[in-house]
C-alpha cells in the first residue's frame, strides 16, 4: 500500500539474547531482520529500519536506517517517532524485526480497520492477545507522540490509552506472531519442522 511507510523496530539492546543484536541473529541462515524485510516490503510504499547499533550492517540492506532521538534505548515508542519523522507517508506500520513471518496481509487488514473505525491507530491481535509493535499508525500523531516522550513517559499502553486504537483480530495467523527473544527460542525454531514457514 503506497500510502504507508513500513518501519522495522531493531533499536533495542538485545538483553534476553546475551546482547546480541536481535535483528541481525541469523535464522535459516538469513539475518532475521531479512525476513522482516521480505515479508514488509511488498505491502507498504516505502521501508524504514530502525536501529542504534551496527547502523553501518543495518544499511547494507539497501533501507533508509533511523536512530532514536532519545538515548538510552528508550524503547518502540522512541523508534516510532523516529520512524514518523522520517516517514514520506501518512501511515507508518511498525514490526519488530524478531517476527520473521508476520502475516503478509498485515498492512492491508489494519489499513482497512483503521479507516472503518476513523482510529488513530490499529493493532493486530489474536483472541485476547493484542501484540502493541505491530500497529498502523497515523503520521500526524508525530506530535503528540513527542510531548508524551518528552514528558518521560515511554510505556506503549499508556501512549495508546491517550488516542483511539481499534484492535484487529488475526485469529486465522496466531503462528506468524512468533517471536524470537532468546537464544533458545532462536535454536528451536532453526532445529523444529515449525508450521510458522518462511515460503
């Protein structure tokens, strides 16, 4: 959809992993962040990566890379706004980059919900399980998003309890919300014969 801008958050710190960076940790042999890219790229008008380290290894993968206004890992809001910023759309649908199969009708189903209800912002969710970094949402909230951080605040429910979200449910793809935080969820899901597929 050429109207949004896809950002992909890889600007934590990779503590649950011993430090390593998240996005880059390789998955079947890819850096994970490549299947992000991969599954984003095709639903939205242009990509963004958004990360605070190895920015040079980030930008060999052909995207404009953005780094947190906020020091100190501040966290997805930080890389939000950082990602609207830069953003050439009226939307930006933010995903962490350790989701390597996120649905490949991601931005089409929260697109269309978010216009359905005049939200602010859409996530998706399955059944009571709503996933907050994978969520559309309108540029010009750039604004409010800043005094919010610039107030100190930096908790995504608490930003999300000020504007109007509509929740988007994708019982039908629970698996592609997979996420990989730790070494060990990284080595199963390279040794398993997982339903969560890349093809």
């Amino acid at each position: 959809m050429r109207e949004i801008t896809g950002l992909i958050l890889a600007g934590g710190q990779g503590r649950r992993m011993g430090g390593v960076d998240k996005g880059l940790a390789a998955l079947r042999g890819r850096p994970m962040v490549a299947w992000v890219l991969e599954r984003l790229a095709p639903q939205v008008g242009e990509l963004l990566i958004n990360a605070n380290q190895n920015l040079e290894q980030y930008r060999d993968f052909g995207y404009p890379v953005v780094t947190d206004e906020i020091g100190g890992f501040a966290g997805p809001l930080a890389g939000l706004q950082a990602g609207m910023k830069a953003a050439h759309h009226a939307f930006v649908l933010m995903v962490p980059c350790d989701s390597p199969f996120l649905p490949a009708d991601l931005a089409q189903r929260l697109f269309s919900a978010l216009n359905a209800d005049h939200a602010d912002l859409a996530v998706a969710k399955t059944g009571g399980q709503p996933y907050p970094v994978f969520a559309l949402a309108r540029t010009a909230l750039l604004p409010q998003l800043t005094a919010f951080l610039e107030g100190g605040r930096r908790t995504v429910y608490a930003w999300y309890d000020l504007i109007k979200v509509v929740e988007v449910a994708f019982d039908d793809q629970e698996q592609a919300f997979t996420n990989i935080n730790t070494t060990d969820e990284l080595k199963s899901i390279e040794s398993s014969e997982s339903p969560v597929s890349p093809t």
